[in-house]
C-alpha cells in the first residue's frame, strides 16, 4: 500500500459549492422522457399525475436541485405551442434528431413544471432559436411567468394554471455551433442578444439567462462569444465536453472493455479540468469581474449503445468505470465552484450515462446514482482549503493523476469525497485535519472496472458503510482500495 498525504483546514473558506452543480438533464431523446419519466396517468405504472412515483421518489434522494428541458438538439426543434392545451389536440411532430419517431407533445410544459414540482427542483429550460421565432421564445417566457392580463396569460389559465411558474434559468439556443443551426460564433452572438432582449422578467421573476458556449475545446468560440455578449446581455455561457476517449464513429462498448480502454476513458474525461480553466481564463480577458458564469449543462461518458437497441436512442448501460468518471468530475466541479454554477449530467433517465435505468414497470439506480447521492452534501456547502499529495498511474502510454478529491463544510460537519481512480493501486491516505474532529462515520462505493447493476440483478454495485479508516494523532488514515469512491462525514 502506498500512502499518501491529505491535509484539510476547515478554517480556511474557499467558495460556496453551488448545489446547481449537481444539476440534470432530460431531452426528448429514447425512452428519457416517454416511459423513462411519464408514462400518462392511464398507466398502471404508479404514477403521480402521469410522473412515475419510483423514479421521482429515487431522483429525490438526489435532492436533485434543477433539471434542463427540453434538449438538447431538440430544443431548437420544438416548438412549445403545440405541448400546451389539451393533450388529444396536441399538434405532432417527428424527432428528426433522435430515431425518427413521432412525438405526441403529451408532456409538455405543464407537464415539465409538475414534474418539477414534485421535484423540488429548479427548472431549467432551453429555448428554440435554431429553428424558432423572437416573438415565440418571448410568448413562451409570458405564457410561463407573467400575471398580467394578456392572450398568454388567459392561455395559460385557460389550459389549468392560475398563477405563474417561478422560472429562473432560460437557456437561449443549444448547441448552435452544430445541431441548433451549424452557426458561427459572432452570428450566434448577435443572434443571441436580439432574442434574449425579448425575455422579459414579469412581477418578481428574473430569468438568468444562459448564452450557447462552446463544444469542449473549440476556444474560438468562447473568444468571439465574450467579445459581443456583455454581462448585461447573459448571466452564464454553457459548455458541453463528453467522455469520448476513442472516436465519434466508434465510441467503445458500455461493459465490455480491457484496462486499456479504462485508462484512456480517465484521461479523457480528466481533460475537462484544462478546457474549463482555458475557457475561464478567456472569459475572464472580457470580463474581469466575473459577471458572467460558466454552466457545464451536458456532461458525462457516450458509449454506443446497447446491443439490439435503436441506435438514435443511446441507451447505454453503466460500470463502476462511469462512476469514476462522475466523481473525478463533480470533483473537478467542485474545486472550481467560485465560476462554474451549474452543471447537469447527461441524462437522467435511459440515455447515457443516467442515474437511472427504466425497463417496463422496473427500475434500477446506475453506480452514477450512487456517486451523486454520496456527494450531494456538498450542495451549498463552504468548500475548504485542502492539500493532497500528488499520486499518477501509468497504464502503458497513458498516465492519469488517480486520486481527487472535494471537501466541504455545513451545518457543523465536514463531508471529504476521495476518488482513487487506479485499478491496482491500494492507497494509504494520511490525512491531517487542522482542528480535529470527534467522530467520523464512512461510505465506500467499488467493484470491477466493468461492474453494473441490471434488472436481474439491481444492487450489484452500491454503495455500503466502511469502517477503512483510523483515526491518528493529528487526523485519520483512510484506506482507499483501487477503482473506489469513499464518502467521510467528519464532527
């Protein structure tokens, strides 16, 4: 066992971790939404209001604080009109970009909002300017928020909601250098601030409003973008980076991999940290304040997908490998949570690297699930100057840094996520806390590389109480076997 240095000082305060971090995502994509979600309230699925009651009360052990909606690249392909009012009226239409399928618009906005609404959650929505209007995008935002009396506000009333909905995040386009309309940046930027003059706060709703970024490391973007928006014109910019460690036309099976495709697949994803401070350091050329944030609002590993599934449904299964790769990210997040304000994996229900996984009137949490739940007390916490001692991995021509870690404090405990990426090394952590501490109490998530849950067998990987730790003179050691996620809770 090699042992390693931690040092925590609780009283030296960082930034506060925005529990937007821990954000979601759901798209008109597969079964995310249609079976995944709603599955109508004739269903015999048990279901509240046509949102099924297992995978709402499971995203609520999440403490899921906000989820994006509707894409995505169907975003800028849906038009909101035809979801409203009642559903055998509904207007149809085909999702050209995910399998060619009808969509029946039957989960809509109010459909979106109750969804929410049992949440807990913030709603995040992605507005279509890659295909829609000024004028439609500007109704959308009155048809949702305003009280005035006014043809959307009697629609909306009309269609059974007296108040308005409180809506704070309004994401204006999706992807517009590629699927939301191929554009440059400078014509997406003067774009976007014509239509963002159009997104009115009503009464007491202020919309923070949200400017397609770039597409991973394409820095030009986030370049011509900062020099025409102004933070009077965007609160945040969005960044999307997937885990693709091998090539687009062939991305590498969901369970079946060697070391190698391992090792690579950790490299790829420990990229992002590079790409976020590239981009923050440009950002921060035209904005020297701050004013504006960065929002990571598509993230996580793209398999291909299972065997004998449609392929433009990207349903993929999920390994202690995701799991990983979920908690070096939040990690990351974490450790840059005085700019980045949000994030939101990539997607909750049956498409890529979800938390849950949904087959008829079963359902299942991913090892993805478990890596969020044993993070989620860093949601509004203080983070916490922290030093570790540097550790790699060599895996033939890959070296990776194979431990990361997050601390954090709140309501007079301290919550220390520890990674150990590596699939042979068992590390010894030294870990000194300044000011002590009087209890702790340990959670441990691990298995092979390429365990995962099924429907046969649901609870294959998940996560159990560990006692791997003693505590020291001046701390604790903590055992971290290889390819783990541990989870301490300090008092």
């Amino acid at each position: 066992m090699t042992t390693k240095k931690l040092a925590l000082f609780p009283e030296v305060e960082k930034s506060r971790i925005n529990r937007e971090i821990y954000g979601h995502f759901s798209e008109h994509l597969g079964r995310c939404i249609y079976q995944g979600i709603y599955v109508g309230e004739a269903s015999e699925i048990p279901n509240v209001n046509g949102m099924r009651t297992d995978v709402v009360e499971a995203l609520k052990e999440l403490d899921i604080p906000v989820l994006r909606w509707p894409g995505g690249c169907f975003a800028d392909e849906y038009h909101w009109k035809n979801g409203v009012g009642p559903k055998e009226e509904r207007a149809t239409m085909i999702n050209t970009h995910w399998g060619g399928v009808t969509e029946d618009n039957s989960f809509g906005t109010h459909e979106f909002m109750e969804l929410c609404d049992q949440l807990g959650c913030e709603p995040y929505i992605a507005g279509n300017l890659g295909s829609g209007t000024v004028r439609e995008l500007s109704e959308w935002v009155e048809y949702m928020t305003s009280d005035n009396v006014s043809p959307m506000t009697d629609w909306r009333k009309k269609n059974g909601r007296e108040k308005p909905w409180k809506l704070r995040y309004l994401g204006i386009g999706n992807e517009n250098w590629g699927c939301g309309g191929n554009m440059t940046p400078e014509y997406y930027a003067n774009l976007y601030r014509h239509y963002q003059t159009y997104c009115r706060n009503y009464g007491d709703n202020r919309l923070y409003k949200v400017a397609c970024g770039p597409n991973g490391d394409d820095y030009e973007w986030t370049e011509k973008l900062m020099q025409i928006i102004k933070p009077w014109h965007a609160n945040a910019i969005s960044l999307h980076y997937y885990t693709v460690p091998f090539s687009w036309e062939k991305k590498g099976q969901a369970t079946v991999f060697d070391e190698n495709g391992y090792y690579a697949t950790i490299a790829c994803t420990r990229r992002i940290e590079e790409i976020i401070t590239r981009h923050l350091d440009i950002m921060s050329k035209y904005d020297p304040e701050h004013k504006i944030g960065l929002i990571v609002d598509e993230w996580g590993c793209w398999w291909d997908v299972e065997p004998g599934t449609n392929p433009g449904f990207l349903y993929q299964q999920n390994t202690m490998r995701d799991a990983v790769v979920a908690a070096v990210n939040l990690n990351i997040f974490n450790a840059h949570a005085d700019r980045i304000v949000m994030a939101n994996i990539a997607q909750v229900v049956n498409v890529l690297q979800s938390v849950i996984l949904t087959d008829g009137v079963h359902m299942l949490k991913t090892p993805t699930f478990h890596v969020f739940r044993m993070f989620k007390d860093h949601q509004d916490a203080t983070s916490i100057t922290h030093v570790l001692e540097d550790s790699t991995t060599t895996h033939g021509d890959v070296t990776i840094p194979d431990l990361s870690v997050s601390a954090s404090k709140k309501d007079g405990s301290l919550t220390v996520t520890l990674c150990n990426a590596s699939l042979s090394e068992t590390y010894g952590l030294d870990t000194q806390v300044s000011g002590g501490f009087e209890t702790c109490s340990a959670e441990i998530l691990t298995g092979a590389m390429d365990a995962y849950n099924s429907f046969e067998n649901p609870t294959t990987v998940e996560p159990k109480s560990y006692n791997g730790f003693e505590k020291t003179d001046d701390g604790l050691l903590v055992t971290l076997p290889p390819c783990s996620i541990v989870t301490l809770k300090l008092k």
